[in-house]
C-alpha cells in the first residue's frame, strides 16, 4: 500500500513522521511572526494582541500551505538526506515567503511589500526552519 497521496502526486508522504515535520514547521513560522512581533509591538502588546498576531501569521501560514506540498517538501524524499531537507526547506520558505509578501502587498493583509522585510523573512524564516529539518532528516 503506497504511502502517497494520490492527489499530491506523490509530493505527500503520509506517515507520522511527516505530522510531526508538518507540525513543527507551523510552529517555527509561527514563532517567526511571534518574535517580529515582539520586536515591532513589544511582548505584552504582542501576547494581549493575538488576533493582531494572528493577522500578522496569516499571509505566511497561506504561503507555506500552498507552497511546501507542490514543492515536495512533505515527500519522503525532503528527508533523505541533510542536503535534500536543507534545499526543500530553503526552496519551500522562499515561496512562501514570495506568497506571503504578495498576499501582504493586497488590501485583505495588514502590512504590505518591503524589500528589507522580504529579506528579513528570508534569513529568519532559513534559521529557523532549516536545523528543523536537518534534524528531522538525521533522525529519520
């Protein structure tokens, strides 16, 4: 029995490991919008504020959700090897990052297109996410 879905064509490997991957990374993006927001709106603002949080997670929670199963970052194949989980990290945070911009470039996200922030996003969500996933692939 194949441990693919059929509608992914492959790009999705269901098993625990893969939850637990799934898991962590909304965690980590999460954690990512959190600590900007301590940064811009300071730690009592940012836990009194979760809506205002959650705005901000949106675009970006949005981004990976599209992005990360088209590139395979769920396949089995995105854990093989430190080198696989390094570039389907790196290559799916890109295109989240570029869907979350745009999606805060509309009028139906707070916040709007800045090259600095698209950077930001960049390195941050990288150094974030990419031990993650290192981790995840040594331990698989």
């Amino acid at each position: 029995m194949s441990t693919r879905t059929a509608t992914s064509r492959g790009r999705i490997d269901l098993s625990r490991t893969t939850l637990a991957l799934a898991a962590g990374d909304l965690l980590l993006i999460a954690a990512f919008v959190v600590l900007g927001e301590f940064s811009h709106i300071g730690v009592e603002r940012t836990f009194a504020n979760p809506g205002y949080v959650f705005e901000a997670f949106l675009p970006f929670l949005l981004g990976w959700l599209v992005v990360a199963p088209l590139v395979g970052a769920y396949g089995r194949e995105a854990r093989e090897t430190v080198r696989s989980a390094v570039g389907y990290a790196l290559f799916a945070w890109g295109g989240a990052v570029v869907v979350g911009q745009a999606l805060r470039a509309t009028p139906l996200f707070r916040g709007d297109f800045a090259v600095t922030f698209f950077l930001v996003s960049l390195g941050v969500g990288a150094v974030l996410l990419v031990p993650w996933r290192v981790v995840v692939s040594v331990l698989d």
